[in-house]
C-alpha cells in the first residue's frame, strides 16, 4: 500500500494563476507540463518505484515485513510435540501433562518455524465424580474452592527472539477466551513475571484461595525454581473469576 499523498491544486509560484492568464499558449502549455512533472501522483503514475524513492514513501508491507515479524496462532497437534518438549525443557519447566491438542501453537508465517506455545490443562472436580473418588472427597467435606470448572494455563514459553513482540500476550488472550467468565484460570509462575501476568488480568492469590488441586504442583514448583532459577512460585488468578 503506498501512502497517501496530497496533491496540490497550484502549489508551485511558477505556475500560478497570474502567470497563466498573462502567458501565450505555447507558454502555458509548457507551464503545465512543468506542473505536471512536479506533481506527486503524475510522477507516481509514470514510475511508482521511484517516486516512493524520491518523496521516501515505502510500502507498508516492505517496512513491516522487514521490521516486525509475523506470526499465525493455531491448534497444535501430534507433529508438534518434539518442538513443545524441547521448548519446555529449555525453560526447565514441568514436562508432565504436554498434550498437543491442548496447546496453541504460534507460527511464523514466512518459515513455518514454531516461535511460541502455550496450554490450558483442565483439571476435573473430584467432589462431583460419582465413583469412589467422589465418594471420598465428599466424606472428607473437601468442596471445591473455585468457580465452575477449573483451567490452568500453563507451559508458555516463547523462543528468545520473539519475545518483547507481545506474542506471549497473544498466545495467552487465545487460550483463555476459548473458556467462559464463569469458570476459574489459574496460572503458577515465578515472581519475576508477576507484572507480566497482571497486565493480562490476573493477580496472585492468598495462599487460602489457591485451589486445592493447584498446591502439591505449586510446592514441588517450589523447590524446582528455588534450585534452578532462585526464585518463589505463586499461583495467580484471572480477576472477578474467583469465588
């Protein structure tokens, strides 16, 4: 797309309206070819490539192909998961539960090369089972302490030279609108990309309020990112969700 360009009725004070009236018309003529040959559009018709060089118009897909990256976001699958492992691994994040259909999976769309994933685990509600486990949760009084059903969001890893283009961000608001107000997603992260989650809607919740099936993942979380990154998990919420 070239950008827009506003041409001038008389613009040039050798072509004004006092000169044409006073000229031959043999002199007009050539006033107006020399108007003509000024004129942005006349010299865009004649040779596009080089009027955008000359009044530095670039075409907004060249500029933006040559700076910004592209990305297309789509359900992962089987193909994916070898890329999804070494993703995760990479990060030192929990390799359990790597379902590619859970996953979406963002593309670059010149190279087809995976730049950023990201999933939503569900996790059942034992107290609504009726089978044993159901029956067991229910003796033990243990209700759930969150809304509907419940999601984690989890295994969001972006390669190193996609980040900062708001991919992650993108990759998120995918995953959570595929599930309704009325159900609870929880994230369990590191506390260095606290700010990051928050900008997304979520913040951390009281240790009360984590749901129950969130804290054996958030303590053996623990002593992981202690060892590895020296860092604390939290468990953050999307807000006006919880119960």
């Amino acid at each position: 797309m070239l950008a827009t360009v506003s041409t001038p009725r008389v613009c040039h004070s050798d072509c004004s309206l006092s000169y044409f009236r006073g000229a031959k018309a043999s002199t007009f003529k050539a006033a107006r070819r020399r108007a003509l040959s000024t004129n942005p559009l006349s010299a865009l018709r004649r040779n596009p490539r080089s009027a955008q060089t000359e009044r530095g118009f670039v075409p907004a897909q060249d500029e933006n192909s040559a700076q910004t990256p592209s990305f297309r976001l789509r359900k992962g699958n089987a193909e994916d998961l070898p890329t999804i492992k070494r993703l995760v691994f990479t990060e030192k994040m929990n390799p359990l539960g790597l379902e590619p259909s859970r996953f979406v999976v963002a593309e670059d769309v010149n190279t087809g090369a995976i730049k950023g994933v990201g999933q939503l685990k569900e996790w059942p509600c034992l107290y609504r089972k009726q089978d044993w486990r159901g029956q067991v949760v229910r003796a033990l009084n243990l209700k759930p302490n969150w809304k509907g059903e419940l999601f984690e969001l989890a295994s969001l890893v972006i390669t190193v030279d996609s980040r900062g283009t708001g991919l992650g961000s993108k990759i998120v608001q995918e995953l959570v609108q595929t599930v309704g107000v009325e159900n609870d997603v929880c994230v369990l992260t590191i506390e260095p990309t606290i700010p990051f989650y928050e900008r997304l809607g979520f913040s951390v919740l009281d240790a009360k309020d984590v749901p129950r099936p969130l804290k054996p993942e958030q303590f053996f979380g623990n002593i992981v990112a202690q060892i590895s990154v020296s860092s604390k998990v939290v468990v953050m919420g999307r807000r006006g969700n919880l119960a």
